[in-house]
C-alpha cells in the first residue's frame, strides 16, 4: 500500500509558516497544487476547491538573488530546490527513501527558510 500523507494538512503547515517567512523578507508565491484529476499536462491550481484529485501542494520564494521552491507529493516525498546567484542549486528528494510524515515536513519548512538566511 502507498504511503500517503494529507495535503491539506500539509498545506496548513505551510500555511502558518508563510507569515514568518514574509517577515524575514522572503517574498511568498501563492500555495498550487497539483491535479491529477485532469487531463496531461496537469495543472496547477491556487484554489484548492477546485481539484478533482491533489497530488502535490507547493510554494515558490525568493529573497534578493535568491530562489526555491518546496513541493510535497502525496507519497511523503517532497522536491526541495534552492538556488542563489552565488552558490551552486541545492535539489533535494526528501522522503524518497523514508516517507514524511508531517512532523518531518513541518521540519522541512523550517529548514527551507534557513536556507534564505544563509545565502
């Protein structure tokens, strides 16, 4: 049986840390999910009242000369990707070969944010 790990609760998560994120001067996308429900390519969504079928719930940043994006797929694993204009990009698969749980993603939240103070 596939791990599966609850995106609207992840999508809160990631909700209550924006607020924090956007006082240390990290610009904030809106939060798109995936739909798997439609048709290839699928799309990607804000209003998450009008999926059919959410994989995947993300965010995409920037602070200065720097960029990431975090997206956590339904299977517990997440793409984390980060780059600077100084530094080489960071990818990470996170719970590819452990699955999250929401803790570990909560974790994950805080430690993507990190990422901005340090470049």
């Amino acid at each position: 049986m596939e791990n599966r790990i609850d995106l609207d609760e992840a999508a809160g998560l990631l909700v209550r840390h924006i607020p924090f994120w956007q006082t240390a001067g990290i610009v904030v996308d809106p939060v798109t999910w995936r739909d798997v429900g439609e048709p290839w390519p699928y799309p990607l969504k804000v209003d998450r009242a009008t999926l059919i079928d959410a994989d995947s719930v993300g965010i995409r940043t920037k602070k200065g000369g720097q960029e990431g994006q975090l997206v956590l797929y339904r299977g517990g694993w997440a793409d984390l990707e980060y780059w600077s204009s100084s530094d080489e990009p960071l990818v990470e698969a996170p719970g590819t070969d452990n699955p999250l749980t929401l803790d570990d993603f909560d974790r994950l939240l805080y430690r993507f944010a990190a990422l901005f103070d340090e470049g």
